[in-house]
C-alpha cells in the first residue's frame, strides 16, 4: 500500500512541474501514469483534468505575476475553450476505450513531432 502511495506522490509531483513547464502537459503526463497505477481509461482521463485545473490556475497564476501573458490575448479564448471542453467531455463518453486511447497516442506522436520539428 505504501508503495501505490509513493507512486501517486510521484505522479502528482511530475504532472505539477509538467504543468508548470509545459502549461497543461501535464496531463499528457498524468494519463499514461495513472493507467500504468491501474486506473481505468475514461477516468485516468478524468482525473487527469480534475488534476491539471488548479495546477493550471496556480501556474497561470505565477505567469501572469511575472508578466509572462497578457490577459488580453488568453480572454477571447477562455469561452471558446469552455465550449471545447464541455463538447469533449460529452463526446468521451460515447468514445469506446480502445479509441479514446488510439486518438490520445496518435496527438502524443504529433504533438511530440511538433515539438521535434518546429
């Protein structure tokens, strides 16, 4: 039990600095390592999000009193985002577990060829 514990420190602890490195890369960490810790698909991915909100409101939080962003350019997108976010989490329901985890790889692989590349 003690084991399982440190593990999901840990987890907690690298998809914290993940998110504050990467802005919500975090829970490009966080799903993968809460599978591997015996959590489901659709509520590794849950959990995830439920995990990387107030460690993105604590990052943004850093950002904007070091004048990292501005304000201005991240409101436009908050509604647009919500939208989004409400559209996937309705979405994740109907998507079976073996594509829910297709898709997630296949942005993980594009995403980490981004980064590569660009």
């Amino acid at each position: 039990m003690k084991k399982e514990k440190l593990y999901f420190y840990l987890l907690g602890a690298v998809t914290g600095i993940c998110n504050g490195l990467f802005g919500s890369g975090g829970g490009i960490v966080a799903v993968p390592m809460l599978q591997k810790g015996g959590v489901p698909v659709k509520n590794s991915h849950a959990t995830s999000l439920a995990l990387t909100l107030p460690l993105s409101a604590v990052s943004a939080f850093f950002y904007a009193c070091g004048n990292s962003f501005q304000w201005s350019d991240a409101l436009p997108l908050i509604p647009f985002g919500l939208a989004g976010a409400l559209a996937g989490s309705l979405l994740m329901k109907k998507i079976p577990n073996t594509l829910l985890k297709k898709v997630f790889g296949i942005l993980l692989i594009i995403s980490g060829g981004r980064m590569l590349l660009l």
